[in-house]
C-alpha cells in the first residue's frame, strides 16, 4: 500500500447514509473511481480526493521511491512484488509463511533474521540450488529430500560431505525413506527456540536427492569449451548430497528479498504486542492456517498483558498514582495511603531540587559555552550577514556603503513589469536565435526599435522578430477564432453596449472578420521586407490570444483596427509620450494593422511579443534545439575533463624535466675528481724510482730523465681530463638544449589546453542558456546579479577577437520573497537598519525589483563593495574575476558606440514623426540586418 507521509493511505468507506441511500435507490447516482474503486456521493468529493491522489507526495512502500503521485506508486507497487514473486522460491513460501503466522516480533527486522537463520541451510522438494562436487558448481533440482529418522540409532554423518553419483541405490545408512515424514517441521517452528530445534531437527543430518539441470548459459569462449565438455556429462544425472555443498541464488534467496516478502504477505495491527498475521488471500492460497490456535492465542494475550503492565508501571513510576474516586478504605489501607503519600511528597522534594541543581548545572554549562564561542575564531567564509566590518578594515579603505544602482536608466524603467516583460523577450529572442533564424542585436537596438512611431521608413527589426515568431507559431497547435471567442464569453458578463476606447465588442468582431484569416500562409519573405506582416500578427492573435494568456488583447486589438479622427490623431501625435495617456480619444475609424501598429504604446507592443515568445516555447523547432544543447553540453563536460588530464599529464612532465635539469647542474664541476685521479696516479709513477732508495746514488742525467718523463705524463693527463670536461659539457649542453625544448613544446601545448578550457567555458555559457539562465550570484542580502551577455546564439568574441556585447550592463534584481522570509525568520537583529546603512534608501531593492551598472567605475565600486569572507559574496566575486576579461570590454564598447550615435536621444525618442533634418534611417536600429534569414527564409 503507498504511504504519504509515512502513513499508509487507507481508502475511503462509504458513509452510512450513502450505503441507507443505495438501498432505498439502487439507481442512485454516485462517483466511482476505478483504480480504487471508492465511491462517492458528491462530485466535490471525488474531485478532492482525485486532487489527492495526484499529488506528488507519495512513495512506494516496496522500493522506497518517492516523489510519486497515489497510482504510480501503486504500480510501482505492483510490478516490484510481481518480480520479487517470480524470483522468491515457490516451494519455500508455505514453509515462511507458516513460520511467521502468529508471531510476536517488535520490528520486522528481527522477524526476518528469524526466519533467514531458520531456513538458509533447509531446502524443499522442486528448489532450484547450485550444487559444489569434485571443485564445480552444478545448477540442480531438489528431488526428493530424506530427513534423518526420529527412532533407533543416531545417524552416521561422514566426515567430508561429497556428492555421490547416480549409480547409489539407495540413501545412506540411517536415513528414512519414508515419505510421510515432515520436511524442516521442528527446525521451522519459530515458536520452538533456535538452539533445541537445531538439536532436535539438525539440517547436517538432511540427505537431499537432487538432478543436474543442464546449463543454460554456457560460455563459449576457448577456456572454457573443456569445462563445458566435462559438465555436459553430469547434465541429467541425480546425486545425494548434504546441505554443506548446497546453496541458493542470492536473487532468489536473501535477507533483502525475503523482507520485502515477508512484508508483502503478512500485516498487522497497531495494537501493543499484535502478532504478525498473513493476509487472508495469500494464507487460503497457500494453506496457512488462518483460525488462531488457542493455546497461541492464550500466549499472545500473555504477552499483550505483560506489555500493558510494563508500561502502566512506568507510567505509574513517572507521573504517580492517578487520581480516581475510590471506594471507602479501611483503616490499614488508610495508613498505607498516608505513607505513600509521605513517600511520594519525599520523592518529589528530592526530584525537584535534583531537577535545581541539574538546571544550575545547565545555565553553567551555557554561560561556559558562550564565553568559549566568544574566544573561538570565525572560520571564514561564512554567512554573509555574520560579517561585520571592524574598525580596522574601515580604516584600511573597505567600503561601507554600496555604490547605489540606477532604476530611472533600465529600458522602460518607468513601470517594473513593462521592464521585465522587456528583458524577458529580448533575452528569449536572442538565446534561440539559431531555431529562429533571427540574428542577435543589442538591447539598445530591440528598445529604440520598440519606440520606432513612424511608418516610414519601416523598422527592419521589428518586421523581422516578428515574421520569424509568426513562422514558429505555425507549428504550434492553435484554435480557430479563438480571440473571438473569448471576447464574446467576455460580452456575456458585461453591461449592454460596454465600450473600451469607443468601440463595442461586436464591433470589433466585425473588423477582425475579414483581417488576417489565412496569417499561416501569407509568404513573408525577406526579400520583400517581410511585407504584410502586420496583418499576419493579427490573424496569429486571432488564433492563439484568449484572455486568460493576454489579459490586454481587447485593447490591443482595438487600437490595431481603429484609429481616431484625422485631426484628434494630429493633435495627440504632437504631445505624444512612451506611455499612452488614459484619457485617450476615442477610436471611431476603421484602419489596418500595416498603419496602426506604429501608433501602438512600447508597453502594448512588448506585451505582444511576450504572448508570442511564451507562445513559441512549446514549439517543435526550440525544443529540439534545447535538446541539442543537452547533448552539446555533455561532450563539452566529457571534453574538459580529458583537457584536464592532458594539462595535468604535461605538467607533471614539465615538472620532472625541471628536476632532471637541476640535478644535472651540479655536474658539470665533475672533472675535478677525474683530474684528481689522473694526478694521483701520475703521482704514483713518480714515486716508484723512489722505493729503490738509491736516490742518492743515481746520476744527474738519470734525475733529469724522470722529471722530464714525469712532465709528460702530468700534460698528458691533463690533456685527458679537459678532452674528458669538454665531450661531458657537449654532452650536458646537448641535453639541456633538448630538455628545455621539450619543457617549450609542453608549455605550448598547455597554453592550447588553457585557451581550449576558455573557449569551451565561452561556448558552455553560450549552450546553458538555452537551458537554464542562472544569475552570476547573491550579494549579502540575497540580490541577484544578473549578466545575459554571450548566451545563445550570441557570442562574447567576434571574428578576429572582437569584443561583441548583447546589454553591456550588469543588472540587479532584488531579493525573492522566500528569501526574504528565510533571513526574517533567522535574523532578529536589525536587519532593515543594516541594509538602509550599507545600501542607503535608493538602493534598497523590493522583492523582484530591478536595477542596473551601466559604468565600468560603478561596477569597479561594487565589487570593491563585495567582502570574500561572505560565502554568497565570494562565489559572485569569484563569478566576476571569472568573466571579467568580457564584461569590462563589452560595457565600455557600449558607452563608445552610444557616444558615437548621440544625437539628442530623448528628443529623437520621443517624436512620432522625423524631425527636420535627420535621417532616421542612419540609426543602428534601422541598419540591422538578418544575416540568417537570407539563407533560411
């Protein structure tokens, strides 16, 4: 049965008024649920308890998994004690289940140790067992089992159990033919203890008559064909072996196995000291005596007294005698009261100022421990919000405060959500980018084509996020009219004649009628300027837009159809704002969407765009390009770690070969021995005239010829030693010569392995992001720092290494509001005071509220801001120094390109139509180009 909670579920009975109502009505309606089969009076009912079921809460009582809802962890129930039955051995269940009927075992635990140790070495007729004769192991078939006889003389057991072969007639001496006796009844009698059921039922005494089954799976390889051979010719032969050389498969026969179906088979109650019961099916099933005997059940009640006795006299120990209203007592019972009384009082005085000195022991304890945690040094890092600066480091220059970010320069800051939305389908266009067939562009190019309010010349930008979105679109599934229809369940609940911008809802059905029908077929092609793509927008909104996803899709479409008189739309393209005012005049005159699109609010148009990338995650082409980059990123991580092993395998070589050389050095001063040598030995011939001792008696002329002979011997010897010196410095120049080009090709070869690890760590953040955008890391107040540049299709490095950027700013976001509870509920200090302290009023972020650095010497103050001995502060550190070879270069060629094309930037954003004297079609925005749909669309 599944458990939630650890508690197994039980199903619902019934009431009793439904069962009365079932017999007056036998026609009554109810809710049944089949895999159950619950019944329930009420749909509320059913529906709550299906709710139930299909929480993810559940977990398999067999295997343990978890996570589950009701009916996958049933049948995960199911198929487990359908494998474990298959493989638990047929004719031992009767035996265990016996064994376990009516047993008084705590935990289940013990039960099976019980029964493991009872039955491991007791086999039974028809048992599948491995079999060990003369040094091979035989898979056999239990026979026939003969137990030793319980009369006449004790049975002669040999010394050495071997198999014997078929040609035995008979079993040995001593052992019973008879098949009417019981097989393992003592030894598998719980009930009888373990030590006199091994003496009175030994299993060394067993003789089991077993058949050789023939292999099933032999091996064919060489080695083996001889060993096969010899096999081959026991298949079929029957022997009499003893249980020493037998054993079962530990598939079929363990203690995790026989658990799982001890625990399958039998139940019991959760009253103190109940036995465990087999269930009633399997018990008819295998013919366990299901009626409790009287005599086990006089032992069961036993016990359960004994238990409830045991814990009455603890309780009575522990709180006392309980307080009921007795009958009158007679003077001795009196007494005895009095004295227990007097007694108890006693010990109550001796508990409590036990209990005083314990407590004083405690706050002395207390007040120790704290005095040693004040002396004990933090281990750094650690939560940030321990770290406090002291006065020295304030001194030493560490920044207090925290250089406050800029909410009034993010896109559309002036509304938080519109913002979001905004990052949310930029960062969403350029991450799928290649199943898009959509090239990457800038934040300030997506934003200033946002705010594009003429009609000509065309914006290539927009026409070209849209087409591709509208392409994607037409794979994904879609309902006919559904816009339509939704506005017209929205008329129902409406007053007669509700207006929104001066146009009815039968009005605008009417205009959408006959705009956009046929949106998946329209050709927008590239070479035409994506020409008609407006109208296909609204035959896509049409289709797919309700108001449940697209809230706003009565006004949008309202403004795509309608447009006001001729002179209110000159008036009120004049005074013009990034927000469309309220009080707008009313739309009375039918357009198209090619001419109003460009009169849409930034807010409407991003709203759109968030409906269609919302829209198109669902689709074919962006989940396979998801799963590519699965499988992309598995061979990068496979690649990084073979990288490493080669960096680490040429620097180990590189290491030895510093060593060899700078054991060599010392010997290039090894000539010095040699001469010494040579010399020695010059001096020895010199010395030999001398042993004479007729120096004295020798002629000058003789003299004169030994020292010249010694001359030359000394020159000679030292022509030798500098021919010796000179050949070993050839030779040790040679071979530094070659360790130090060797020590030259291996720092090479690493430096390719490292500009390869920068590379792949480039080309894995690029592949994540289509998976998962994860923020550079927190601050100490749980800010996220976001950077989503070189993710996707957009890369960090152009062709020949040249800085590319998609926002060139950091953002920040602030805390969650989990987290926000998670540090209120562990802080009881002044955690508002602090942040108001170290991040002032205006950089104190709200939950999900963003910001951003746009300048690298703001961003150089924060990080000089973040303290290291903060885990969170560490890791974002950490994060920056990692990425910060990109991240400075890209935000200052963001400043260089924005101060190249200032020209008055609010003015020219804030006009509906050119201004005199400037060419709009000379802004970045208007020179992008879709490199990739000239190939593909």
């Amino acid at each position: 049965m599944p458990t939630c909670r650890r508690k197994r579920v039980v199903l619902t009975e019934p009431s009793e008024a439904l069962l009365q109502a079932a017999k007056s009505n036998p026609n009554k309606e109810v809710y049944y649920l089949q895999q159950t089969g619950e019944i329930f009076e009420t749909y509320e009912a059913y529906a709550a308890r299906m709710s139930f079921y299909r929480l993810k809460q559940f977990q398999c009582e067999v295997t343990g998994k978890s996570g589950l809802d009701y009916f996958q962890a049933l049948e995960s129930e199911q198929q487990e004690a359908q494998t474990m039955h298959s493989r638990f051995p047929e004719p031992l269940k009767a035996a265990v289940l016996k064994a376990v009927q009516w047993q008084v075992v705590g935990r289940l635990d013990h039960l099976v140790e019980a029964v493991f140790d009872r039955f491991k070495d007791r086999y039974f007729v028809d048992e599948k067992v491995f079999v060990d004769a003369q040094g091979d192991k035989f898979y056999a078939k239990v026979v026939q089992v003969h137990p030793p006889k319980t009369k006449g003389d004790s049975v002669g057991v040999p010394a050495e159990n071997q198999a014997s072969s078929s040609s035995v007639p008979s079993p040995p001496h001593g052992i019973a033919d008879d098949d009417a006796v019981p097989i393992h009844k003592i030894g598998g009698d719980l009930k009888i203890p373990a030590k006199e059921a091994l003496v009175r039922d030994d299993p060394l005494k067993y003789f089991y008559k077993i058949q050789i089954l023939e292999e099933q799976h032999e091996k064919s390889h060489e080695k083996g064909k001889a060993a096969s051979k010899d096999k081959a010719k026991w298949s079929g032969s029957f022997m009499d072996v003893q249980c020493s050389v037998m054993s079962r498969d530990r598939l079929a026969f363990s203690k995790s196995i026989l658990r799982r179906f001890i625990r399958d088979c039998v139940d019991r109650d959760a009253a103190v000291a109940s036995p465990w019961t087999v269930k009633p099916v399997i018990a008819k099933h295998y013919g366990v005596d299901s009626v409790m005997p009287e005599e086990t059940r006089k032992g069961v009640e036993d016990i359960k007294r004994g238990e409830i006795d045991k814990r009455k006299k603890i309780w009575e120990d522990k709180e006392g005698p309980p307080t009921k209203k007795q009958k009158k007592m007679t003077a001795a019972q009196e007494e005895r009261v009095k004295a227990l009384a007097v007694a108890a009082e006693k010990r109550e005085r001796e508990a409590r100022e036990k209990a005083e000195r314990q407590q004083k022991a405690k706050e002395e304890a207390e007040r120790l421990a704290a005095e040693k945690k004040k002396k004990k040094p933090i281990r750094y890092p650690t939560e940030d919000l321990d770290v406090r600066l002291n006065d020295k480091e304030k001194k030493a220059g560490l920044k207090v405060k925290k250089p406050t970010p800029s909410k009034l320069g993010l896109p559309f800051g002036e509304n938080q959500g519109t913002f979001e939305a905004f990052l949310t389908s930029w960062n969403f266009l350029v991450i799928y980018g290649q199943p898009l067939h959509l090239s990457t562009f800038t934040m300030d190019e997506f934003e200033h084509a946002l705010r594009h309010s003429v009609v000509d010349p065309p914006c290539p930008l927009l026409g070209e996020i849209h087409s591709t979105l509208i392409y994607n679109l037409r794979t994904v599934p879609f309902a006919r009219h559904s816009a339509v229809l939704s506005l017209l369940r929205l008329q129902d609940t409406l007053e007669e004649d509700h207006r929104v911008l001066g146009v009815s809802v039968d009005e605008l059905a009417g205009a959408m009628a006959d705009v956009g029908n046929n949106w998946e077929r329209v050709p927008l092609r590239h070479t035409e300027m994506r020409d008609g793509w407006e109208e296909a927008l609204l035959g896509c909104l049409k289709d797919h837009a309700t108001l449940d996803n697209f809230p706003r899709l009565r006004e949008v479409l309202t403004r795509l159809l309608f447009a006001p008189e001729p002179h209110a739309e000159v008036s009120s393209s004049s005074s013009s704002s990034r927000v469309s005012s309220p009080a707008a005049n009313d739309l009375c005159v039918q357009s198209s969407p090619s001419e109003r699109y460009y009169a849409l609010p930034p807010a409407d148009r991003i709203d759109i765009l968030t409906l269609l990338c919302n829209l198109a995650v669902s689709s074919k082409a962006v989940h396979s390009h998801m799963e590519s980059c699965e499988e992309q990123l598995t061979a990068l991580r496979k690649e990084k770690i073979e990288i490493g092993r080669q960096k680490k395998q040429y620097t180990e070589e590189m290491n030895s070969l510093a060593g060899e050389t700078e054991v060599k050095e010392p010997g290039t001063n090894g000539i010095v021995p040699d001469e010494d040598a040579m010399m020695h030995e010059s001096s020895d011939l010199s010395d030999v005239p001398s042993e004479d001792g007729s120096e004295t008696a020798s002629t000058s002329s003789a003299r004169q010829k030994r020292s010249t002979r010694q001359k030359d011997l000394r020159q000679k010897a030292h022509t030798q030693a500098h021919a010796k010196q000179r050949e070993l410095a050839r030779a040790q120049a040679a071979s530094a010569k070659q360790a130090l080009a060797e020590h030259r090709r291996l720092d090479e070869e690493v430096n390719k392995l490292e500009r390869r690890l920068e590379a792949i760590e480039r080309e894995f953040r690029k592949l994540l992001g289509a998976v998962r955008v994860k923020p550079l890391g927190k601050d100490r107040f749980h800010n996220r720092i976001w950077w989503f540049d070189g993710m996707g299709s957009a890369s960090l490095l152009g062709s020949g290494g040249v800085v590319q950027y998609g926002t060139g700013r950091i953002f920040i976001q602030g805390p969650s509001e989990m987290d926000l509870e998670l540090i209120l509920k562990k802080e009881d200090d002044d955690y508002e005071t602090r942040r108001l302290e170290e991040e002032g009023p205006e950089g104190m972020l709200a939950p999900s509220e963003w910001a951003q650095y746009a300048e690298p010497e703001e961003l150089d103050e924060f990080l000089a801001w973040l303290n290291p001995k903060g885990v969170r502060e560490l890791a974002l550190k950490n994060s920056f120094i990692k990425w910060w070879s990109h991240i400075a270069p890209g935000m200052r060629k963001r400043i260089s390109d924005l101060n190249i094309s200032a020209k008055l930037p609010e003015a020219r954003r804030s006009t509906r139509t050119k201004s005199s004297g400037h060419d709009i079609s000379r802004e970045p925005y208007m020179m992008w180009t879709n490199r990739r749909a000239v190939s593909s669309v």
